[in-house]
C-alpha cells in the first residue's frame, strides 16, 4: 500500500493531463472544507459535479433530481453522525441500481463496508485520506465507473487481520492470497502483474486458480471477480 501524499505534490503531476470524462457527480458531506476540496479536485480532472450537500436526506433529494452517473457520500451525517451516508447509499442501490456510489469514511468500518460492496458492481469503500493521493482517488473513481467495486487498502488489510478462525481462503498459496488482495483493491490483471513483477498470464492462472479453490461457480469473468473479493472481505 502507498502512503499518503499530499495533494500539492502529487496534483502537479496529474493536472496538466488533457480529460474526456463527461461524468456528473453529487456530494455528500457535512464537512464543508473537505467536500469543496473533493469538489475542486474532481473539477480540475474533467467532472462535472452536479451539486453539493450536507446531509442525507438533501442528498437523496438531489440525486433523484439529478440522477448523477456517481454519488461520494460520508458514511457518517447529521443528525446522528452514525450511518445517515450508508443508509442513503442503500436507497440510492435500490432506487437507481445503475448509479455509482463511493462511501468515504474516517475510520474503518468493517461491517458497513462489506454491506455496501455487497452490491457489488459500480461501488466502492474509501478512506478520508485518501483523498490526499489524488492519483490514487482519481483511478480508484475511475475503476468505480467502470464497473468495478473498490476497497480501500487499509480495510482489506483490517479484514485480513481479522479473518475467522476457520479461514475459507486457508487453501490459497500466499501468492494467491496476494493476487486476490490486489483484486480486492480494484487492480485490473496488468495492475497486479505490475505490481507483483509478473506477466499478465501468470495473474490469469493464479486467478482461475482461486476461483477453483474457492468454489465459485462458471459465469461471466467479471460477476467472478466480484463473487471472489465477496469471499476474501467476508474470511474474517
């Protein structure tokens, strides 16, 4: 996992980039400094966002009458400040099942995460902070978009730590272990060979491999992928 940067040293390196995304996009969030940061940020990389709040219910007002492509919504909101975001992120799955809905949260929080990627597809789970590596939030929003569910590192690492005494995963070799972290995290099949050194049909064997082992039934290549990062957030 890479630590954080902060956003002045790595937004050089990535606001000069010509963008094509025509992508709107609803925030949530009581914190006014830190939604308008997330807000200029998605700006300066071509989204278009459609409109800011601070609560859930303006927040599910606002996406009915605007119906974005993606919501970023705070897990925590008035008036509680317990689940408002999540709650709202479940009427928005329900309601409009084709929107994309990225949850983010100061704190781990293992439960509420794997209930929400148990969507599936188009969602993902992201600490705070790391909105500070603008490449990485910008990608992981990308990722989201195009399907994919993503997880933040440091909430696969507290699964990992607090899998159940019967472990499912326990017939995985380590580098299968490391292959389905890195699919856990929204990595493509180049992005794990790159990361662990390998050609891409190595990563296809490892992964048909875990599939195997895992017991996860023939079907599409994607609903697989999903099914498989399931089993790995719910071994704790």
């Amino acid at each position: 996992m890479t630590a954080s940067t902060p956003v002045a040293s790595r937004a050089s390196a990535v606001d000069n980039r010509p963008v094509s995304r025509d992508i709107r996009v609803v925030l949530a969030d009581d914190d006014v400094l830190l939604r308008e940061g997330v807000a200029s940020l998605l700006g300066r990389h071509g989204f278009a966002v459609s409109g800011q709040v601070g609560d859930a219910d303006a927040l599910l007002d606002l996406v009915r009458s605007e119906k974005p492509e993606l919501a970023i919504v705070d897990i925590r909101m008035p008036p509680t400040h317990t689940t408002e975001g999540l709650d709202a992120a479940r009427v928005i799955r329900a309601e409009l099942p084709d929107m994309a809905v990225l949850v983010l949260s100061a704190h781990t929080e293992l439960d509420e995460a794997t209930e929400l990627l148990s969507g599936g597809e188009r969602s993902g789970y992201l600490l705070k902070s790391r909105v500070l590596d603008v490449d990485e939030f910008v990608g992981a929003i990308d990722r989201i978009l195009q399907g994919e569910a993503v997880v933040d590192p440091m909430l696969v690492q507290e699964l990992v730590d607090a899998r159940r005494v019967r472990d499912p995963l326990e017939a995985l070799t380590p580098r299968e272990r490391d292959v389905l972290a890195l699919m856990a995290e929204g990595r493509s099949n180049a992005g794990i060979a790159s990361l662990l050194f390998v050609s891409e049909s190595t990563v296809e064997k490892h992964m048909h491999s875990i599939l195997m082992k895992l017991d996860i039934a023939e079907a599409a290549d994607d609903h697989r992928r999903v099914l498989a990062v399931l089993r790995y957030l719910d071994a704790r």
